[in-house]
C-alpha cells in the first residue's frame, strides 16, 4: 500500500445486461470497464465526461450501491469487492454520499433534523436523543443553515439550500470519504460558488477526501487535485489537475477543454469541434473507443485497444495509440 | 430603437390564489434584424417568462402581460388576435426550447412535423415541402437526411433531436429565433456544435436570435449584446465586450465573478450571499438591495430606474445614476 492511499480500485468492470427478447443472445452494455485508479486521504479525483461515459456507475460501485463483476475496491487497505452486504454496511459510515439533485435526494415527509438525524440513529444507536440533538446541531451551523430552521421541512428551503443540508446528512457520520455525484449541477452560478467553498472549506477542516463526478470542467478546475477523464467505460486519460488543464494529451481530454464556452469574449480561441455524437454504449467502436470522433485518428486506432502508458514527468498517464 | 423586436416596459403577472403576483416588471430591451441577443440571468429572474410573452405561449396557464407593449416590426404582438398571431407564430418568429424531447411530438414521425409547418406557412404542396424540409435537415448537419424523415424521435441523440428542433423552426425562414437554453441539456462538446450551427445560420440566412440562458460562457461565446436580469427586471443591458470588460451593476459584476474560470484558478471564488427575494414579498427599493455589497440608504427606499447612459449602455442601479438624472433619462 502506498502511503496515504485510501482508496483504491483496480480494474473494475461493471457490464449491465441488455436483452431484446428472449432467444436473442445476450448483449451487455460495458458502462464501466477495466477502471484503475487511487485516491490519497485528504485529496480529491474528479471524474469527467460526458453523459453515458459511466462515471456515476463508478461512483456507485464504489459505495456498493451496486455490485462490480469483477475488480478491487480497496478502501483503506480492505479489499471490498466480494465483501457480504453487512460488511458494506460498516463500510459506509466512513464513505458517504451526495447527489445532483437536492429536490430529489431528501425525503419530502421529514423534517430537516430528522433527515440529519437518521444516518446517526442507524449508525450510531447508542447515542442518547440530546447527544444526537447537539450533534445535529452543530453539523447544520457548520453546513450555513441555523439550527433554528431545523423543524422545517425540505420543501421550504431553496436549491442552495437543501444542498447544503444534503451536505450535513453525509458529514454528520464524521466520514472519511465523500463521494460527490454532481453536487452542484443544478444550482445557479452564485449559489454553486457557494457550494463549493463549503465543500472545499469542510475538506480543510476535516481532512476529507472527496471523489468528485462532475461533467463542468471549469468546476473541476477549481476543486480537484487530480482529474480522470472518462469516455464510454474507459478512463482515457488521468494525471494531476495542472497537467490536464495546461497539458492535455489524449485528443479527448483536449476537445472536451476547448468545447467549454469561456465567460470572457475578448479570448477567441481555436476550439475543436468534435464530429459526430457519442457512439450507443451498447455497441462501441472497436480499438480505440474514441477513434469514430478523433480528429487524429490513425489506422491502428480502429484495430487495437490502447493502454495505459505513463507520458512525461508529472504523473500522467493517457490511453491512447500516439503516445505508444 | 431597435428594427426588429421592441419590449417595453412588459409586466406580466401570475394568479394564485386569487392573488396576482407580478413576477415580471419593467423589462425593456430589443433587438434589431440579424443580431444575437442573449438574456442571462439565474432561475426565477423572469427570462424564460418574458420569452413566452413574446410568442404569446402562456394564454391557458395562469400568467398574464399585465402592461407593456411588444412592438414586432409594426404591430404590437399584444393587440393582435389570435388568428393574427397565429400567422406570426412559426412563420416570422420562431422558438426552441430546452428539452428537445417534450417539445418534439413523440408520435408523429420527423418529416411530417417538418412538412406541417412548411404547407400551413408557406402554402406549398406535399412534394414541394418534402424537398424543402430535407433541405433543412441537410442545412442543420443532419446525415442521412431522408431516411430520417421517417423516423420517430425518440429514435434520435439528444444533439440530432435539437437539431431537428432547428430545422422545423427555420423552415419557414423566421426573421427571429427564440432559443431558450437551446443547449442545457446537452453534453459539452454537443453544446459547441449546436452554437457553432446556430451562429451559421445567423450568419448565413441573418436570423435575429434571441438566446435565454443562465450560461455567462454561451453568452460570450455567441452573443453581440446582452440583457441582464434579476428578479424580474432588466438590470443592465450592454455589448458583450463591454459587459465582460465593466460590468456595472453589482449583480452582473457578482455573477460574472461567481463563474470558476478554467486557466484561473482561486482557492476561493466568489459568492453573492443571500438568495433572490421571494416575488410574493418583494422589497421596496432596489432588489439587489439586500445582496449587494455597495448598498447605500438609498437603494432600499427608492427603485433605479433603467437608463441610458451616455454611451448607449444601460443599467439600473443608483452607483451610476442620481437622482435628478433619472428625472431626465428615465426610458419606455
């Protein structure tokens, strides 16, 4: 184990079963496959790509909300990959969740103290109710919401808002890992600059890792140390925050950068158009996944797969045929 | 004046509960033939609403123009009849929306909703609007444009099913088009082609566009002017270049500010504390009052009205605007 390293996964594969009929053979959607990654403790990985490129599937594999068909998942030098659902369980009190959607993600028929409340009552049962109360508490004031409000129910609060009690019911376990599914996707611009101070804020004081799935490279920019870039199962490039923002390798990764519209129309840039749309993940191009859009592609591309190879000196690493 | 869309002074209420809650008032902008107008603005500021008006979209929902007028070349939009406005509606002025799918018929197949529009608008016959509608297809990047002609839909990408949303609007050669988050819904590297083929088609037929987003990126990227809008009201109108280069109401410098931008990292970003006041207990004053780090005594007494500054830039905020002054310029 390297030091730090508090999460790892290696070569996991998640294959959902498509059937059309039942004499036809049995298709399989590859949403994520042959993934390898690790995470150190109090850093955050961010996952990026496009919708379909399978980086939700992954954030879910590794809370187990959904079971690989093959792979490890090491948090903190346990391999949970074959563990039982009751050694999940203990296993999700360090490693916590939170969703997209804030309007979504909490019961409507609770109030907020009670939603705060539940992970502690389940994980945590010999607690007394006042201990609960104050630890209830003190998580909402760390999360900008006055305890005051804490009798409300979700409805009467904004986007912003809910995301930030969101926020309170994964921290109140006191977790080691955060695993983020677009956290501020749905919120306006100046509440998710809110957002994200918290979350960046809460990483300083806690310690926290987070495992960050977001499709926003500008979002990305400003919370990751380290970036994996998805496309259909695949990561296709992975490397520290500044190598994939300054010194993109994959054709992908540089694309997916100059497609993001920049907020400052003085900066013409050159931007790569990509042709075409993401291929069915059903049926993915052969060789190279990427190789149908690549406005690089070369011959091998549609006949090989390319690996992981390491390229430069910063720790990047990229799949792709023009740096074999 | 502008020589295309004139909004002036446009308020428009919703019903509920027998109260009439006025969730746009006093939004003035226009536009004038082949330009692109971007409408930004967070959720709730009225952009989308103000959009409908001008289609006249929401008679059967609770919401009602309550004042203002829409000047579209000569007629006003408002007075019109309905028979009139029908005329209008597709032919002269055409929209798309955010969600390609709800707002394409699931049932009906891609070439007939094509065809429907082109025979009403253009009165030509079955033949003639089939060629014209694979036509439009072709113009909007669609491969294989025939055999898509009989296809459904949901048979489509999200990207192909917006560009279909294009083709129907632009088949009867609108001087404008609303665009109301064309790209939302879309992938990144989606999203550029769909902006790229919207600035062609500006570019090639001189389209008007009309953009409402909530992304300061696709206004930068596209647009040649920009109205801003908070709560309801336009708070600053200006260039692109200029709004980028000096914003001047708070909440336009705010946003901006808000926006991570890639290649500029900070550790921390800027956040506009508060949220939008409720627009069933609207503030007296200015609205941004209560947000805004320049407040002065005067903002929470007295509304800034939208005035023109010498330049030809607007705004509505009481830093760049006396009182006097406003006597004497105030617009619409």
């Amino acid at each position: 184990m390297v030091d730090n390293e508090l999460l790892k996964v290696k070569g996991l594969k998640k294959y959902f079963p498509i059937s059309n009929g039942w004499f036809s053979s049995k298709e399989y959607v590859k949403a994520v496959d042959e993934v390898s990654f690790s995470v150190k403790k109090g850093e955050t990985l961010s996952l990026v790509g496009e919708s379909g490129c399978g980086k939700s599937t992954l954030g879910r594999l590794i809370n187990g909300l959904i079971k690989a068909d093959a792979g490890d998942i090491v948090f903190k030098g346990d391999n949970l990959a074959e563990a039982s659902e009751t050694k999940w369980r203990s296993y999700r009190k360090p490693m916590q969740m939170i969703f997209q959607d804030p309007y979504a993600s909490l019961s409507p028929r609770m109030k907020i103290k009670e939603i705060i409340a539940e992970p502690l009552k389940i994980h945590d049962p010999s607690l007394s109710r006042e201990e609960r109360e104050a630890k209830v508490k003190s998580i909402l004031e760390i999360c900008g919401i006055d305890y005051y409000h804490s009798d409300k129910y979700p409805h009467e609060f904004s986007g912003g808002q809910r995301q930030r009690i969101g926020i309170a019911r994964a921290l109140i376990l006191q977790p080691e890992l955060i695993i983020a599914d677009e956290p501020v996707s749905a919120l306006d611009v100046s509440i998710q600059a809110q957002i994200l101070n918290l979350l960046k804020k809460l990483q300083k004081d806690y310690q926290l890792t987070y495992l960050f799935i977001s499709h926003d490279l500008s979002v990305v920019e400003h919370i990751s140390d380290h970036v994996a870039v998805m496309y259909l199962g695949n990561i296709v490039e992975i490397a520290p925050r500044e190598a994939i923002f300054e010194d993109p390798k994959h054709p992908y990764t540089k694309a997916l950068l100059s497609s993001v519209p920049i907020p400052d129309p003085k900066l013409k840039r050159e931007s790569i158009i990509l042709k075409g749309e993401i291929p069915n993940a059903a049926n993915p191009p052969k060789g190279c996944k990427f190789h149908t859009r690549c406005p690089l592609a070369m011959s091998i591309c549609s006949k090989e797969i390319p690996i992981m190879k390491t390229v430069g000196d910063k720790q990047q690493m990229v799949a792709c045929h023009l740096y074999q | 004046m502008h020589n295309l869309l004139n909004v002036n002074n446009l308020q428009i209420a919703f019903r509920k509960r027998k109260k009439s809650i006025k969730v746009v008032n006093g939004v003035d902008f226009g536009i004038s033939k082949g330009e692109i107008v971007g409408i930004v603005g967070e959720s709730g500021c009225g952009k989308s609403v103000t959009s409908l008006s001008i289609m006249r979209l929401f008679h059967d929902t609770s919401g009602e123009v309550v004042g203002g007028t829409i000047q579209f070349k000569e007629k006003d939009l408002l007075e019109l009849s309905e028979r009139e406005m029908r005329r209008i509606r597709g032919k002269e002025i055409a929209m798309i929306f955010q969600e390609p799918m709800t707002s394409l018929n699931p049932v009906m197949k891609i070439g007939k909703q094509l065809i429907q529009g082109i025979m009403l608008h253009l009165g030509l016959n079955r033949e003639e609007a089939k060629q014209q509608a694979v036509e439009m297809l072709k113009l909007v990047g669609i491969p294989r444009a025939e055999s898509i002609m009989n296809e459904y839909p949901h048979q489509l990408s999200g990207g192909m099913r917006q560009r279909v949303m294009i083709a129907i609007a632009m088949s009867c050669e609108p001087e404008l088009l609303i665009a109301d988050e064309p790209t939302t819904a879309l992938d990144v590297t989606i999203q550029a082609q769909i902006l790229q083929l919207m600035k062609k088609i500006q570019r090639e037929r001189g389209t008007a566009i009309l953009l409402i987003t909530h992304d300061l990126g696709v206004v930068a990227e596209s647009c040649d002017r920009v109205v801003v809008m908070y709560a309801g009201r336009v708070v600053e109108e200006a260039t692109v270049e200029e709004l980028f280069e000096s914003p001047l109401h708070p909440y336009t410098q705010g946003l901006i500010e808000s926006v991570p931008k890639i290649g500029n990292r900070k550790e921390e970003l800027y956040s506009i504390p508060g949220h939008v006041p409720n627009p069933e207990a609207m503030p007296n004053g200015c609205k941004f009052a209560s947000r805004c780090p320049y407040v002065m005594d005067i903002c929470r007494e007295r509304e800034p009205q939208l005035v023109s500054n010498n330049n030809g830039r607007k705004q509505r905020c009481w830093l760049h605007q006396s009182i006097k002054e406003e006597e004497r310029k105030t617009i619409g």
